[in-house]
C-alpha cells in the first residue's frame, strides 16, 4: 500500500488525483479517523462488550433475531437477506457489513467531520480498486421464483447465514443455495476469482450492491464489504489487515487541515445534509451545520 501524507499545499493535487480515481467507479474509498473503524460494528461492539464467552456467531444471531423479532411491523418485504440486514445496519444495529463509497469526497466526510482529534493526528482515506477483487452488482441470494416476507421463523436469518458461510468457500457451497438459471454467472464468477486467489496468494475481498438502496445509500454513492473471514488460524481478527493488505493508496490528512477540507467539502456540497437525507436528522444536521459555519 502506498501511503501519501497530505499537507496543506497539497489541497488541490490530492482532490485532482482522488477525482481522477473516482471516474468509472474503479476505486472504492473509506474515510477513518481511528484505526477501529475498518472493522465492522458488529465485531467493534463485541470488542468493547468483552463478549468472547458468548461467541460473535452467537452475538450476530442474537442481535438480528431480536431485530427481525421486533421491526416486522415498521419494514417493508425484502427481496434479499442482504437487504434486510443492510436495514438494520441503517438503523443502527451492528452488522458485519462494511460502508464503503464510489465518492472519495464522501467519504473523506466521514474521516474528517465527527472527530477533531483522529488517530495519530492522522484522518486517513484508502481506496481499493475493485477489478482486483470481487464486487457484484446483484447478488441473488433467493431463488428467482422467491419472494420471502418478514416473519418470526427467521427464514431470511437462515438464508443470510447460509450466504454468509458459503461466501469464502466458493462454487461448490453456494450452488446449493440457487436454481439453475441464478447460479450460473454468479457462482462462476466466485468460482473464477477464487481460482485466481489461489493462483496469486492474495486474498480477494467481496463488495456488493443491494436492492433496497435507501435515500442515504444513494446520497452516500455507497456499497458494502461482506468480510470473507474474521478470524485466523490463532483466532485473531484479520478485517482490518485484510484491508490494509488489499488498499492501494492510503492518504493521510494532518488533524490541523481539518478546517480546510470541511470548507473545501462545503463547496462541493457534501455536508450533513446532503448525505444524510432522512427527516429525522434534519434537526442534528442544522445544529453541526450552523457549528461549521461559525468557526
């Protein structure tokens, strides 16, 4: 990974080369401010809990049962499992799932504007370039004569977890989840990016799209990581090395530019509100918002 420390002279290259990057959604960008945060909140979560006795499997089946246990009368059908977790995700449940941006712009945002003290004085922006791994625009997760609703039996739990476990070991465990006309581009595709994940010795992260793409996933340019594993032989977390391993470009941004790149971003229109969409954080986007512009 090539790393690139960004000063204040550097402003108006740094915005070119990441525009550049941005053209063709090659690259996909995550915006941090602390290291933690290329893990995904499920595992952050259990962290901070200390729940290593109750298991992060049995963790992310308590947390998603009670959800899809208490939230059927306030969400919709979905069409896919991976919808219905993406929501609660959204909804501020911890997920697996992984945020990640199209946009360099949005999601230098997100490294810069919550935290004033990042990090090793650092805000920190990496992009991945997508054609090295494995991105789908449409996961098909059901069958395609499969439409499943909410209920309490858990059936979308049972087919995200099959997803979700089949999902590193390739072809042979994910045709068995689809019919023949679902399985074949996508399984072959698995299949093919394996073949040369172990050709290259170079493990191959997985990104995808979703159906339900809410106002702020489409204000944010955004799609998902799905980690392939958490954990190595010794049981130690390898997301965030993973990452690290897969980034082409981290940028680093020095905390004093912080007032710059909020400026710079205003221009450009990425704030609160335009990213954040929903009614009701119109109210906390006001209140940031009229903090910004005072200082």
């Amino acid at each position: 990974m090539k790393i690139i420390n960004i000063e204040k002279k550097d402003l108006e290259d740094f915005s070119i080369d990441v525009f550049r990057m941005q053209i063709g959604n090659r690259f996909v960008f995550r915006g941090y401010c602390k290291n933690e945060e290329l893990l995904p909140t499920l595992i952050r979560n259990y962290l901070k809990l200390n729940l290593n006795k109750f298991g992060i499997r049995n963790y992310e089946e308590f947390l998603l049962k009670n959800y899809g246990k208490y939230s059927i009368q306030y969400l919709p059908s979905y069409f896919t499992p991976l919808d219905f977790v993406a929501s609660a995700q959204h909804y501020g449940l911890p997920t697996r799932l992984i945020d990640w941006t199209f946009d360099p712009f949005c999601a230098l945002y997100f490294a810069v504007s919550f935290n004033k003290a990042p990090q090793d004085d650092y805000y920190k922006l990496i992009a991945i370039d997508l054609q090295k791994h494995m991105y789908f625009n449409d996961v098909p997760t059901f069958k395609t004569d499969a439409r499943c609703f909410h209920s309490t039996n858990n059936e979308l739990l049972d087919y995200y977890f099959k997803f979700v476990d089949a999902l590193p070991l390739g072809n042979g465990c994910l045709s068995q989840m689809y019919n023949e006309d679902t399985k074949s581009e996508f399984c072959k595709s698995i299949r093919a990016a394996m073949d040369e994940e172990y050709k290259e010795q170079k493990h191959k992260l997985f990104f995808c799209s979703i159906y339900d793409s809410n106002p702020r996933i489409i204000a944010q340019n955004g799609l998902f990581q799905i980690p392939r594993r958490f954990c190595d032989e010794q049981s130690n977390f390898v997301i965030e090395r993973d990452i690290y391993d897969a980034a082409e470009i981290q940028y680093r941004i020095d905390k004093d530019l912080r007032d710059d790149v909020l400026r710079f971003l205003k221009n450009l229109n990425i704030t609160t509100p335009r990213l954040f969409p929903d009614l009701k954080y119109l109210s906390a986007s006001y209140l940031f918002f009229s903090h910004i512009t005072s200082t």
